[in-house]
C-alpha cells in the first residue's frame, strides 16, 4: 500500500478566532435588548387621559406613588391599595415613606421633592384624598398626578 492508504492522523483543531468576536455581539445585543426596570407595578394602572401635560425637568427628585385595585385580588383584596417601592402600604405609612425618600436626595435637594402619583382611572376620589392628606402632613407640597396625551411645550 503505498500513496493511497489511509490516513491515521485527523486534524482537531477547532478555529476560535470568530469566538471573541461572536461573544461581544452577544452581549452588545443583550445590553441593547434588556429593559431595566425600577419598580415591580403591584397594582392595575390605567391611567387617565389628558389635555394638556408639561414634561419634567429633574427626574431624580420624583417619587412615584401608585394607587389602584391590587392585580392579587385573592392575598390583597379588591379595594384600591397604594403601592410605593414595590410594596403596598397604608396611607399611615405615606408621612414616613416620603421622609425617607427625602433622605436620599442630597441635602440641596431636599425641599424640591416631588410626588409623582399614577392612580387608575377606576379609584374613586377618596383614597387619593387621603393620601394627599397625608403628603400635606409629610411636607411634600409638590405633587404631581401622571396622565397620558400630548405633551405641551414650552
């Protein structure tokens, strides 16, 4: 057997030079796809429509509030519930929830907090005055209730 027998010897090697390559593709593709998302909505938002709107400046000193019937009817209830960093609280709680969001703002910025409420469309006018109550006795004199519709410009 001469020139043609057969070979014994494979080559196995596994070309990698596409492999970095290939892996920066997919996290670019991950970092560009994933949304980040700051609050879990423990409560049903369907929020009102409105005429005329003013977009925020300082988005760091806002504080969200939602208020609606929460989505575990069976563990919360039917009754409209207010929900404020991923968990539901009462409106006694409000006062002391809005003291501590005021501590994490720096000290110049503290008295320009602002409330930010998302109420459903459905929640009777009761439940939103109490928590305004209580954000009058906390001090946060600033609030603001988030509607969609067009944007009015300045």
């Amino acid at each position: 057997m001469g020139k043609f027998g057969k070979k014994n010897k494979v080559s196995e090697n596994i070309p990698t030079s596409a492999l970095p390559d290939i892996i920066f593709m997919l996290l670019f593709f991950f970092m560009v796809t994933t949304v980040l998302r700051d609050q879990e909505i423990l409560v049903e938002q369907k929020i009102p429509q409105a005429t005329q709107l003013q977009k925020l400046q300082k988005k760091t000193l806002i504080s969200y509030i939602f208020i609606g019937k929460p989505k575990n009817t069976s563990l919360y209830g039917t009754e409209p519930r207010v929900q404020a960093n991923d968990a539901l609280m009462s409106t006694d709680e409000i006062v002391q929830w809005v003291n501590q969001e005021r501590d994490a703002l720096p000290e110049a910025d503290r008295g320009g907090i602002t409330i930010s409420m998302k109420v459903d469309k459905d929640v009777k006018m009761g439940p939103i005055s109490d928590v305004q109550t209580e954000l009058r006795e906390a001090d946060a004199r600033r609030v603001l209730y988030a509607s969609v519709g067009k944007v009015v410009k300045d």
